[in-house]
C-alpha cells in the first residue's frame, strides 16, 4: 500500500513542481520585461514629443495656461509649467497646469526637480495615490521646467492581461501536469506493484507464474531480471528437492538393510556361517553409508565454498601407481582386467589427495558400469601446459541421451540403487574446478574415455613430504 500511493504521489509531485517551476520562470521573464519595454517606449514616445513643444513654450507666463492645455491635448498628458523658486535649494511652483485642480500634487515632483538640478531633459516613472505616470520634465534655461505627465494605465493594462492569461495558463498546466503526473504514476505504481506480488509469490515458494512486462524500458527489463531469476529458482528449488530425496533414498536403504540384518541376527538361531555372512554385508552397508557421508559432506562444503585444496606438485605416475594399488583387489574380485600406461615424469599443480579422489572415483565408475572382463586403462600424459590423469575401458560406452547429464548430482545411467549414489562424477568435477582443472568425457564409446585434465607443474627439487611439513614447510590453498 505504501507503494501504491507513495511513488505515484511523488512522481505527480515532481511533474507539477517542474511545471510550476518552468512557468514561474516564465513569468519572472516575461512579465517584468514586457512592463519594462512599454513603459520605456511610453516615456520615449512622450519625450519625442515633450521636448520641441516645452521649447516653443512662450516668455510671457500669462500665455502659458493656454499653451499647456494645448500641449495637453496634444501628448494626451498632463502638463504643468513651473517657476523656479530655488536652484540652491530646489524648489518649483506652478504657473500653469492643464488640470483645473489644485498642483499640490506635483510641486514636489522628483522628476522635475531632477531635471532643475541637472538642467536637462529628465524622464521618470512615478507612482503615487494619483496613479502610475510616465514623467518627462524639461528645463527651460534656469527660470523654468515643463513637466510632461502621461497616465500608464493602457500601457499596464496589456501587461496586466498577459499577467492574468499567463496565470491562468499556469494554474491549468498545473492541474493538467497534476492529473497527468498521477495518471502516469499510476501506470508505472501498477507495474511496480506487479512486480512486488510476483516477489511475494516466488518468496513464497511459487515458481509456476512467469513474470511479464511489456514495457520497452528499465522496468520491463526489471520483470526480465525477474523471470529469468524466478526460472533459476525453480531450477535451485527442484535440484534441492531432488537432493533431498535422492539422498534420504539413499541413506534410507542401507539403514533399513542394516536394521533387517541387525533384527535376524537377535531373532533367529543362525549358524556361523550365516551370522558371519549377515555381518560382512552389514560392514559392506556402513561402508557404503560411510561413503556417501563423507561425499554429502564434500558436496555441502564445496557449495558453501568452504572446501580447501592445496597447490603442490604431484606425481601422477605416483598417483597411477597408488590407484592401481587400491582397485588391484576391486578389479580381481569384478573380474575387471586394470592396467596402466604412463608417461615419465609427469607433474602437475593441485591437491594430491583430491587428485587421488578424483582418480578413485573415474576408475570406481569405470568398473561399476562395465561387465566383467572389461578392460580398464588408467593413463597419464602431458599435452603443453596441461597435465591428464584419464580412465579407459572398453566397456558397452554411455548412450547418448545420457551423456549430457552423467555429471548431475545423483544421476545414474541404469536408474538403479546397486551402481553407486551418483554423487561420485559431481564431486569429481567440483573439485577439479578448485584445482583450476576439469573433468570431461573425452568419448562415450568404443572405448569410454574419462579425462582430469590440470595445470602441469615442474617436477620439485625436494618432493614435498612428511618430513617437510614436520619441518614447518607449508602448503599453499588454492581456494
């Protein structure tokens, strides 16, 4: 609600403060100039005419009466001829005036004494309790000075009207700017406030509804912003899901195997040989729980961005050898054939446990997908800067429509619980990238090629041991 009324009364505020702002300017502009020009044209048009007939005014004062009521008609004025009474102090009294009226009202004009003093042609404007005049006064040697007095009020009456119309004007561009102000807000507080209850839907958890604005500008690219971050929510949101029910699907199976087992080893009478069997396969459970701990964990760190890796030199003939040690016994019991072919004195940058993870794991999966008999290859070698640790078997190969999601978080081909969590390529990957590596399937078939691909590193004057770091020699982190 604070958004309905807020912005729109703010944008319908500035519209109106602009317009207000543009047409007082206007009138500071207009208004005093134009009333400016019109009364200098005035007093330059009575001047044009006051001068040559205050000169042509008579010496015999008794003829000045008729002279300036003619002159009267003449400028459409009031005109009055003084007699100097002082020049040290100024002082003026009226011989003549073309009003009937007392000229108490003018003998002490500033104008006329202005042009005594300085003995020239002196113009003015004058306002008083008689009106607004246009003043010209013109001295006549030192005995005399003919004032020439015209009423501004035509002159101020067409500034007046432009005044009043331009008024007019403002108070209804500022109703208009406040009516259209409001109505554009609202056009714009409506689309904001769409926006505002798809955030409240997709806060809520509702990812279905698609966000759209076809405004061209800045907020309908924010409703853009909006639906491609609803999209990627959705996709978060499904992905923890998943997550979540793969792994309570595999955590839940080996407990309930173990809990089947550990209930017929206290209710049944089993021979030796039958409890030894129930317990070899219930160490088998753990192992497997235990595994998939330990990969959860992995995972969660590497999302929280908290799993460490080191930066040493690692010897992936060592790494080849330490594999081929492990998985000996993996492949007789599978009937696999391992075999191993590597290059001389290849090193590489990274984590030399994690590497041996990362190897574990593609060859682990090599064995686990393929039938017995299959051939599995564990090879290194150095292409430039780049050293390669990659698992080859000769097995039936991934097909194809399977190939671009054998990396997802607890994806397996065969859809079945005895190959594995599917955890292993997806924690193989992640820790590759910490490394400034990767895995990748180099091919899919004929034969299945698995490549962990790192920064190759010089072979160390000293190999990094145990007995360095007893010696306070420190690993560098990658991340």
């Amino acid at each position: 609600m604070r958004l309905r009324g807020g912005i729109r009364i703010r944008i319908a505020l500035v519209l109106v403060g602009i317009v207000a702002g543009a047409l007082g300017t206007a009138y500071l502009i207009v208004v005093p100039s134009l009333e400016r020009r019109l009364v200098d044209a005035r007093l330059d048009q009575l001047a044009d005419l006051a001068v040559p007939l205050a000169t042509a005014l008579p010496e015999d004062t008794l003829l000045w009466q008729d002279r300036v009521e003619a002159y009267a008609v003449v400028t459409n004025s009031r005109v009055v001829a003084f007699d100097v009474l002082s020049t040290s102090q100024p002082a003026l009294a009226a011989v003549a005036d073309s009003r009937t009226r007392s000229s108490r009202d003018v003998a002490t004009n500033s104008v006329a004494l202005n042009a005594l003093v300085s003995g020239k042609v002196e113009r003015g404007r004058v306002t008083d309790a008689n009106g607004d005049d246009a003043n010209v006064a013109v001295p006549l040697a030192a005995d005399a000075v003919v004032l020439f007095q015209a009423p501004l009020a035509d002159s101020l009456a067409t500034v007046r009207l432009v005044e009043q119309r331009l008024l007019l004007a403002t108070a209804f561009a500022l109703i208009f700017a406040l009516v259209l102000g409001l109505t554009a807000a609202g056009m714009f507080a409506n689309r904001l406030l769409r926006l505002e209850a798809a955030a409240e839907r997709i806060a809520g958890g509702d990812f279905g509804a698609p966000i759209v604005d076809r405004g061209n500008d800045e907020i309908g690219e924010l409703a853009d912003a909006f639906d491609r971050m609803r999209v990627q929510l959705a996709q978060l949101d499904n992905a923890r899901k998943a997550f979540v029910a793969n792994a309570s699907h595999e955590l839940r199976t080996p407990l309930f195997s173990i809990a089947g087992f550990l209930e017929l080893l206290v209710d049944e009478e089993l021979d030796d040989t039958t409890r030894r069997r129930f317990i070899e396969t219930m160490q088998g459970q753990v192992q497997r729980l235990t595994k998939l701990s330990a990969d959860l964990l992995d995972l969660s760190r590497v999302d929280a961005g908290q799993l460490r890796v080191l930066r040493e030199p690692v010897d992936l003939t060592e790494v080849v050898t330490l594999l081929a040690g492990e998985l000996e016994h993996v492949a007789a019991t599978t009937g696999h054939v391992l075999e191993t072919d590597v290059e001389p004195a290849v090193w590489c940058s990274g984590d030399e446990a994690r590497v041996l993870q990362i190897g574990r794991a593609l060859a682990a999966n090599a064995m686990i997908h393929t039938p017995a008999g299959t051939r599995v290859v564990i090879r290194t070698r150095r292409r430039g800067d780049r050293a390669e640790l990659s698992i080859e078997d000769d097995g039936p190969g991934i097909p194809e429509q399977y190939r671009a999601a054998i990396f997802g978080r607890f994806y397996r081909v065969d859809g079945g619980m005895a190959s594995g969590s599917g955890l292993g390529l997806a924690i193989a990957r992640e820790i590759a990238k910490l490394m400034e590596g990767e895995v990748r399937l180099l091919s899919a078939g004929d034969p299945t090629v698995f490549a962990l691909d790192l920064p190759a590193d010089a072979a160390p004057a000293e190999p990094f041991s145990r007995e360095n770091e007893e010696r306070g020699i420190e690993r560098l982190p990658l991340a």
